[in-house]
C-alpha cells in the first residue's frame, strides 16, 4: 500500500442521483446512482462489512 495517499468519499444528494465521488490521492471517481441502486448498493456494502467482520474473527493455522 502506498503511504501518504489520502483516500476520501463524499456523498451529495442530487435533484434526482445520489453521487458517490472517491478521492484517492489527486485522482477522483464520480459514481452517480438512482434511489433503487445506492438502496442495493447499501445492502450489498452492509453484507461485504457483516462477511468481512466475521473472517477477521477466524484464526487460520
């Protein structure tokens, strides 16, 4: 991993999109979705943060 690159997410409300912009360094991505993507996008990001929580729990010998 790269030190010193700052990573950053902001979130807008649009008249009609919430827009996603990530920032990571001095390059940025703008994502624009409807109501019923950013809601499966949220739920798919809830299930990989749930998945992930429990692999960090499993010890691997």
């Amino acid at each position: 991993m790269v030190q010193g690159v700052e990573r950053k997410i902001e979130l807008e409300i649009e008249r009609n999109r919430i827009r996603f912009t990530v920032f990571h360094g001095e390059d940025e991505q703008v994502i624009k979705l409807n109501l019923e993507e950013a809601r499966a996008f949220a739920q798919d990001l809830e299930k990989a943060i749930e998945d992930y929580s429990k692999r960090k729990q499993i010890r691997i010998d």
